[in-house]
C-alpha cells in the first residue's frame, strides 16, 4: 500500500540528508490530504459522489431499508440530541441503535463501542457465505452525523456490497452523500467475532493522486461484548490509546519503567488533567526544531497523577536541567508525526486482584489491516476514587515471529535531531 510504503521510507530516511528535501515533504503533504491527519478512522466524504462497479452486483431498486423509514423511526432521539446538543454522544447512539434493533435492524455504532442488535442475522449470512448459499443481510452503522448502510448480497461464497452514507440535514432528514458499489475482496469472520470486509472503488479523486482504485475497509463487532469491560476501557485505556505514546507498546511496571517515553504521555495527560491542549507547540516552520523548559512542578504534577514514582526516578528518565529546576521539552515536530490510521484498544477481559488493582486484557483492533487482533497487552491499573487512578504496570504479547508495530514513531533521537534541524533550534 502507498501508505505504508511511504511510512516506512519516512522511518529510514529519519537518518538520511534526503529528509529535508521539498519532495519527501510534498509527498507527506499530499498524503495527509488523502488519508487525513486524526487518529480516528476516516469517514467517507461529505462530498456527493456516486460511483458504481461494473463488476459488482446489483441490488433491486427496492431499497431494504429505506432511508425514509429510518430517519422516521429514529426522528425522535434525533431531535432531543439536537436540542440538547448531545448528537454523537453515546447514549444516543446506544439509544438509536437501540430503538432500530427493536424494529427488526441490524445496527451497530461507528465505534464499535454499542452491542450490534439483531445480530443473529448477520451470524446467519456469515454462515450462508461459508456454505455457499443466497442471502441478504442490511447493516445500519450509526454515526454523529448520520448513518452507514450496508447492503450484503452472497452466492456461490461471494459478497458484493453497496454502502451509502447519509448525513443529516436541517430538517433531520437522512440525505445520501455517498454510495459505492464493490465485490468483497476480502470476507471474515474472525475469532474475537468481528466481521471484516473490504474492496476497491474507482473515484476520480483518488485515482488522479494514487493512480489506484479506493480501498475501503470495514470491521464490525458482532459478538456481544461484557458492558464492564467497555467501561474499563473508555475509562482507562482509550484516554491514552496509542496514538503517539508508548504506554501500551511497551513493558514496564513500577519497579522497571523500562522505554516508557514520558515526555509523550505528558502530551497525553496534560490535556486530559487541565481539559486543554498543551501549550508547548512546535514552530510553524517545519525546518525549526524548538526546546522548551517546563518548570519542574507542573511536569512532575502531570506525571504524578498517574505513575506511582519518585521524582529521582522520573527525572533520571527525561532531560532535568536542575540549575534551572525545569525539564527540558522536545514537542514532536513534523517529522515525527505518526500514521494517521492506527489500531485501537479494546479491553475483552478483566480481573478485580485482592490488592485492589484491575487487570485488564488487552487487544489491539486494526481495521486499516483487517485484524481483529493486531497484538494484545495486560495492563494493571489501580483505582485511587471514582476519578483518579494510576497505571502500575503493562505486559505486551506480540504474535509469533517478527512483528513490527510500524504505524508507531518514537520520537527523535538527539542525534536524529541534530541530522534534522541543526543548528536551527529555538530554545524558550
């Protein structure tokens, strides 16, 4: 894939004088422009665009679920969310999802963080794939803005797909924004009861900047998942996630702290402590490096709300300039950015210890690779109030063989630095 080549050519030129050469950056430019720049997967475009495989089939004009009947029946908790300014959250869409299984659809949310309803539908369409027979299956994937609506036809163990997307309109009307048409390239149901599928549409705009058709991944949770579970999750795990930090990639406990990279979850506590971005950014020229000095009361304050460690320890693991009584900070320049489409954690399992610590275990979905299970890790956490909690310790379990996280970047080295800016550095 583009991506990943370009993403692997990024990591080993980190050391090479190419890496500041126009090209390399306007290659990265239009790349960021086509997948996006946010951990969270890529919604389809709000642009109208209608495209249609010659290959793939065709579904009857008659619509299984009409966007008309389901607007309808979801009209009321559309116009409460409007109200209470609440559309996206999650109780309304547990809510909708809720409400559109108790009248007989198969709904699940963009997140995968509801239960799919009427799930036996699609275990039995699952099944008539493996046994080659006919069947149809619709699935409603509920999101902020609107809906997903997948139309599954299989024969002979082949699956064509339409999907449309639909967005609210003023009026809470569903109106189609999108609709492609493709053949299944890739069908599974996997182990940890997801349903995977992908294939490739032509778009004319996507074909000008990859000279390729347009991959479009999907995973579905099928299989119910314990409630408690996805609290400890939205509670301890996604805040953090892996989105440029290494909490979860990494071993390490509060005797050994290992590769633990600090400087990263300070960029991922502060915002979650003060409920703010950070406010050491990096310079607007990307061919400037910058080094704050963070006093040393408010790193350690960070830091300390979630690690059970002394200040001795944390500063033999970051750059403390005591002279100064501050840590020296490197915000992630350009270079340093991380792929924007990256697995994330789903807690599956949990045990409440005796000590009053939680361990958790860990998989790591990503639908960019169709893995349900891209790696899993067991991360002990201990709950301090009904708000506060620290991370004691995290055991990551890679699959058999040589398996390389790549959409992960570490930070630049010091000497990675000095090959990248120089002497062009900013100190503040």
């Amino acid at each position: 894939m583009l991506w990943e080549k370009i993403n692997r050519f990024w990591k080993a030129g980190l050391t090479e004088k190419n890496k500041k050469a126009p090209l390399f950056v306007m290659i990265m430019l239009i790349l960021f422009i086509v997948e996006g720049c946010s951990d969270r997967t890529p919604e389809v475009s709000d642009i109208e665009i209608t495209q249609q495989d010659s290959e793939a089939y065709s579904f009857d004009k008659k619509d299984s679920a009409s966007t008309e009947c389901i607007a309808e029946i979801l009209s009321d908790i559309y116009e409460e969310a409007v109200d209470t300014n609440t559309l996206g959250s999650l109780d309304m869409m547990r809510r909708m999802v809720a409400r559109l299984g108790e009248n007989g659809y198969v709904a699940v949310d963009s997140g995968n963080q509801i239960d799919m309803t009427q799930a036996e539908q699609a275990f039995d369409f699952c099944k008539a794939v493996d046994e080659k027979e006919m069947d149809e299956l619709t699935i409603i994937v509920v999101m902020e803005m609107g809906i997903r609506k997948f139309d599954l036809k299989t024969e002979d163990g082949n699956v064509n797909i339409v999907r449309g997307y639909y967005q609210y309109d003023q009026n809470g009307s569903l109106q189609n924004r999108s609709t492609v048409s493709y053949p299944a390239d890739f069908w599974q149901y996997t182990e940890e009861g997801y349903l995977i599928f992908e294939g490739s549409y032509f778009s004319d705009e996507n074909y000008i900047l990859t000279l390729s058709d347009t991959p479009e991944h999907t995973m579905l949770r099928v299989l119910p998942l314990d409630e408690k579970c996805r609290e400890y999750n939205r509670k301890y795990i996604l805040p953090v996630g892996y989105w440029q930090n290494n909490l979860f990639l990494c071993n390490w406990s509060e005797d050994d702290f290992g590769d633990l990279d600090f400087y990263d979850l300070f960029d991922r506590f502060y915002p979650m402590i003060y409920r703010q971005p950070v406010p050491y950014m990096s310079d607007e020229n990307l061919g400037v490096g910058v080094i704050y000095q963070v006093p040393e009361k408010l790193f350690e304050d960070v830091i300390g709300v979630y690690f059970n460690m002394d200040r001795a320890k944390l500063r033999s693991k970051t750059a403390y300039l005591s002279a100064l009584a501050a840590y020296e900070y490197r915000p992630r320049g350009f270079y340093e950015g991380q792929y924007p489409d990256i697995a994330y954690p789903e807690v599956v399992g949990y045990t409440e210890n005796e000590d009053g610590t939680v361990t958790l275990y860990i998989n790591a979905v990503y639908p960019h690779e169709n893995m349900s299970k891209e790696f899993s890790h067991t991360t002990v956490i201990r709950p301090l109030s009904e708000d506060s909690y620290q991370y004691v310790s995290n055991e990551i379990v890679l699959p058999e063989g040589e398996h390389d996280i790549w959409w992960h970047s570490n930070r630049l080295t010091k000497e990675e630095c000095k090959e990248v800016y120089g002497e062009n550095y900013i100190v503040e």
